[in-house]
C-alpha cells in the first residue's frame, strides 16, 4: 500500500483547513461556517470518488459504494465536529481512514457483497452546544427534539436556529434506526497514552467505559484565618483535602482500569486569610464493568459522609451522569484480533476510556472500535499526534475489516 | 456612667451613614466620597467637644485635649477605613470610643497631665489600593512614597491621585515619629469568637501575632480523565489533597496558638473531566512566637517537598509575607490589667491573630490594645455584631486605662 501514509496525512491537512485556528489547531463547531465547508468537501471528495453522497436531515453526511446485496450495509466513519481549538485527529481521522479504506477496497476488489458506507457524522463533542452525540443519536433514531429546543450556543443562538441556517431541520422521531446497517465500525485516536507507551499501533476496543460524576458541595463556616483557633473551624478546604485525598487512594487500591478525578474545585471566599465556608468539587469515575463503579462509588458516598461528620461540614453529593459500560461486538472484535494477526499488525486488546459514537450504535448494531495511538495521550489540543506509520496500520486494520464484513459471505 | 451603650451604639451608627451600603454594611475606602465625609463628621465631632481637630498630610485626623505637661500626649484611636461591605463596628469604634472615654474623663477630672488624643487614622484595610496601614505607617514616619507610587485601585485611579484630589499629598519622608507621644492604646473588635465563647467583655492582648503567607504551585500533567491509567498520572489534585490535609493536621498536633489556612485554591483546567496539570494554593500560618512559625513552616516544607516527589509533580513554594509577631508594652498591658481588675471588668489575657495598627505602633512607642467580642467572630461583613453592654464595658476599660496614663505622674 505504497503512498499510503502520506495520503492520509494530506487528507488530514486539506479537512483540516476548515475552521483552522490563527495560531494553530481546528475550530468545527456544529453548524458553523467552517463545519459547512468540511462537510461539503467531504461530500465533493466522496463524489469524485464514485460514492453515492448524501445529508441525512440533521446534517450527517453518508457516501455508500453499493453492493451487489444492496439491503445489507457495513458502515464506518466518525465525527467531522471538533472541540474549540482542537487538533487533526480527532474524528476526522475515522471518515478520512474510512474514505480511504472503501477507496482501496474498491480498487483492489471491486464492488461488494455489501454495501460499503462511510458516514461523516453531524456532531459528538458537545462543543457548541451543551449536547453531545447529536449526529449518532440522530442516525439510531434517539436523538428527541425537546432535549435540544431550549438549548444554545456561548452567543445565545439556539440550536434550533444554527441547524435552520445551514438548511438542516428535525428528523421524524417517530424513524428509527435504517434497517439495512448490518454493522458499525469506528476508527478513532486512543486519547491516551497506552498504545504509545507500550509500542502498539492499533487498539482493539473490547469496551468503552460507563461513567459516573458526581459534584460535591461542602458547607462549613467563612471565618477569619488568624482570630479563628483551629478547634473551632469547621474549614471545608480541610475535609475536601481529606476527602480527595481517600478517594483517589481508594481508587488506585481497586486498580486498573478504574480511574478516578477530582477535576473541579471550587473554593469561597477563596481569599488568602479566610477560613473557607464553603468547598465544591467534582469526582469522575469509570471502570468497564458496572458493579465495580457501584462497588466504588458506594465507598465514595461513604467516605464523604463520614469525613463531613468528623469535620462538622455539610455534604450534598449529587450524581449527575450515570452511563453505563458498552461492551463492543464480540463476534466482530474476534473478525478484528483476525485481521491483525494475518496480517501482522501490532495491536493491543484495550477499552475505551472515553466516550464515542460507537456507544451510541453498541446497543442498536453489532459495532466495534479501533483505536490508534496519540503521542503523549494528547487528546482536545492543537498538539494532538499520530505518528503516520500508526495511522497506516489503523487503516490496513479497517481495511482487513471492513473486506471481512462487507465481501464474504 | 448612664446612657453610655446608647451613646456609643448612636455615634457608631451616625458614622456609619458615611459609606452605607444600599443592602446593609459601609464601604468606606481611602480617600473616596464617603470617608472625607466622615472625616469631616469626626472633625467636626471633635470640634464640638472643644477638642482642638487637625489633620495631618495624609489625612489622618487628630483631635487633642490639651494636658497641663503639653510635651507628653496619650495617644489612642483606629482606622476610619472599612473594607468593601464591612460593618459598624470595625475601626470606627476605636474612635467613637477615644472620643467618648477623654469626653468622660474631661468631665470627670478636668485638664489632664498630658495630652490626651485621639486619632482616625486615614486607612489600615488595603482595601481600595493594594496597601495596608497608610495612616499609622505615616504617623510613625515608615510609609514610603515609592512603595504607593505605583499602584491604582480597581478602576485604575492612582494613589497619588485618589489623595490629592482630596486635598492631601505625601508626608517629608525626612520627619519620624513625634517626640511627643509617650503611648498609643488601640480598642478594637476581636474579629474571633473566644470572648464571646467565653463569655467575656473585654481582651487585653499580650502579643499580635507573626505571620507567614505562601503560594505553593504544583505542575503536573493535564490528562484525559477517561484515558489515562491512574498509575500514569501527575495528577496535582491528588498531591495538593494529601499536601494540605498533612498541613492542616499538622497545625492542629502543634495546638493552640499556631493557626494555618489553606483559603485559596486555583485548579487547571479545572474541568471535571480533565486531570488537573496545575494546582495553586496558599497557606496562611500565624502565631505568637516567631520560632514556632519557623519550625513549624520548615515542617511544612518539607512535607510539600516530599509529597511532591511522591507524585512526580514539581512544587514551587514562595514565601511572600514574613511579619514577625508584635508584644504589646508589658507595662501598659499590667496597667490595663489592674484598671480591669479594681473596676471589676470581665476580661481575658489573650493575643490577636489579626493584625492591627498597634503592630505598627509598637515597635516605637509602647503601646497596648484592648478587645471587646465580636458576635460568632463575624468580620469584614455587614453582619458583625459587638453587645452594647459590651461596647460599653470596652470604653470603662478604656477610660480607666487612659487615666492612669494622662493624669497620673
């Protein structure tokens, strides 16, 4: 697959000039100006192609190369939305590595048994608007108009109005999923530093991660720091220390693939010479397997409440995100393991620790996920990186797969 | 002495108009509106009472009952300063009090031996310019012109400008301390909660305690909170947990009257699914004896130090505030002590954790400083609170004090 490496890098380059930022980094919003060029060169290059190009209501966009059994479609692809100043891979590297896959496909074998899809979806990092996997939940038909009708962006354009403008506009809930999809697959960047750490090029995902996130809100008493004896504060930054501190402990003494952050925290008044009264602070949590996070989270609540007693603070712990585990599809994660092998690829069975639009699909379509490293874990950043060797072996790896699904039998 | 609460509570409340705020408390910053209009109202107060009124160059006001020994002069008084949305009773009863205890004692026994002043110093709060104690420093002749040249308030009005408009300049920095006075006595609001705990009127401070102020940065690194292994962190949420909860604990072991307050955290990106790369804090540490500040401090250190290695994040530690704590005159101290003994005054020996323009007194003229109780150590806030009873048993103190200072040989 001579030139391979050096395609995908100037494909990358190319999308990545719409919404690219003055000093570096993309900036694709949902429904803005730049996400309007990027989709539509994604549908001219698509076109020129031969695929069959096509926007679904809300702005995804599919090109199909049909099969002989045209009722069966194998599809791929990602998200073509960034966060605010993000980096080159981050999606687009899934509908570039797609694109680029069915090309060779084509090329090499000619038309499918299956229709070969890549699909360039609307939106998944919530960047825009505060909703996230609007694209996906659009394509499984979950997606519910009222969760984005009062919503709006930083500048107070509502969603509504931003989809409106670009020519979009609901999709009939009352649609569900497409019955032809077959399977999904999904080529992403790890986000994270395993891969790279241990010298692997492509990331089978077993599992994405459930999650649980909490935010805590300490009350104690706003004092004067030097008229104040210690014994009778009740300092809310003492009991968040004490509290942090076991939860995170406790966290690494369960083990991997646990994680745990406290990313968040809130202190007022915040000043130098002021006891603290009051202490916000967020936990995120996640593990592969949902009896763990239950175990772990029931340990958190029970920490906080015994620290907030001994330190004479109010505790109000409030869990405001509870996702559950999505196991990827075991028949298709074995096809993968399979193409890797034959074709000596150098992979690691993992989990994904972040969320994806393979989740979204998990539960209505067979679906798997294939990871390829981020240099440092750098993940939301203009600095984000793979190295192009790695993104080759991700697209030979979708390549093996996507031949398996779509021309046997 | 009858009608002496409602007197002090009427003169606390008069003033107070000067700079009341719409929803409760007095912002009364240097140099601005409200304060020349209570200078103003103190002067003229000051007048009534026969007082001979003056201000000096910055703005201080002095108000003088002329003694038979007219080269010796009892100086006592506060700061007419509050912070933004303060309260009644800070600094402004320092000077209601003066003027009311050498009013009683006029009255009581005539012309005294020395003079007896009283002063309203022009600020002590640092509330409008990042500068504290401006009028006791130019009354002892150690506030420099330079240290002030520079800064502005928070709609960038200078200092210079701010105190010419008002009609006042700088001070010959050449000119020291007057010859003349031979003691200062400060009565103030504890500011803390132990006379109220136990149930006393009046403090009589020994010391005003040193202090010690850091800034500690911890630099991690910023990670996916899904993506990254907790054993492949830097997380300085983690560190700075375990950092302060061993500070704190620690200050607790010493005992009273060391305090430490961590009142100030600022996490970065400080986003709820991010591993936070960088963590500031500050540690607040106070107590009488300077050696203990230093032992203690050192401990502090190293536990910064080693925990920071622990977790394989950098720290930095900058001490930018190192005040040594301030006895007050043993033999006015024992004076006060006995005038509260033989008037059958409810008081306590203690030592004050805030600082005061005594400190700045104190080490050029002996000087003293009396307390009465502040309602649950409420301070800096429209809700502080001293009983009238109270008040009233502060100014008895006051008054016996200052006779035996301007009346006896």
């Amino acid at each position: 697959m001579e030139g391979l490496k050096e395609e995908i890098v100037r494909k990358l380059h190319d999308l990545g000039k719409f919404g690219n930022d003055p000093d570096g980094g993309v900036s694709r919003l949902l429904y803005s100006k730049s996400w309007v060029e990027a989709q539509n060169a994604v549908k001219a290059w698509l076109e020129k192609e031969g695929f069959e190009a096509r926007f679904d209501e809300v702005g995804n966009l599919f090109g199909t190369l049909i099969g002989t059994k045209s009722d069966e479609t194998i599809l791929t692809g990602s998200h073509i939305d960034t966060v605010k100043n993000g980096g080159l891979y981050d999606g687009q590297y899934g509908i570039v590595a797609g694109i680029i896959a069915i090309n060779y496909l084509k090329e090499k074998y000619g038309q499918p048994l299956r229709n070969l899809e890549v699909v360039s979806m609307a939106e998944e990092e919530g960047s825009r608007f505060p909703y996230t996997f609007w694209g996906s939940k659009n394509i499984v038909g979950i997606a519910k108009q009222k969760d984005v009708e009062t919503i709006a962006d930083f500048n107070g354009i509502s969603f509504e109005e931003a989809m409106k403008e670009t020519g979009f506009h609901f999709k009939d809930e009352s649609k569900g999923m497409r019955k032809d999809v077959k399977s999904f697959v999904e080529i992403h960047v790890e986000q994270g530093s395993i891969l790279e750490a241990e010298k692997k090029s492509v990331g089978i995902v077993q599992s994405i991660v459930g999650q649980r996130r909490f935010s805590v809100q300490l009350t104690g008493d706003s004092n004067h720091a030097g008229t104040t004896p210690m014994g009778h504060r009740r300092d809310t930054v003492y009991a968040a220390s004490q509290m942090i501190s076991e939860i995170i402990t406790m966290a690494k003494e369960v083990g991997d693939p646990l994680v745990t952050t406290v990313g968040n925290i809130e202190v007022k008044p915040n000043m130098v010479n002021v006891v603290p009264g009051k202490t916000n602070f967020t936990i995120d949590v996640r593990h592969i397997d949902k009896n763990e996070i239950v175990q772990y989270t029931n340990k958190v609540k029970n920490t906080i409440a015994t620290r907030a007693k001994e330190h004479d603070v109010e505790a109000e712990i409030d869990m405001w995100l509870d996702i559950d585990p999505v196991p990827m599809d075991a028949k298709i994660v074995k096809v993968i393991e399979t193409v890797c092998n034959v074709n000596d690829l150098n992979y690691k069975m993992m989990h994904s620790g972040a969320g994806h639009d393979a989740q979204i699909f998990a539960p209505v379509v067979p679906t798997a996920m294939l990871f390829v490293p981020s240099h440092k874990g750098i993940s939301h950043n203009p600095a984000e990186h793979t190295e192009p060797e790695d993104l080759a072996e991700g697209v030979k790896a979708l390549i093996g797969t996507l031949y398996e699904l779509a021309y046997k039998e």
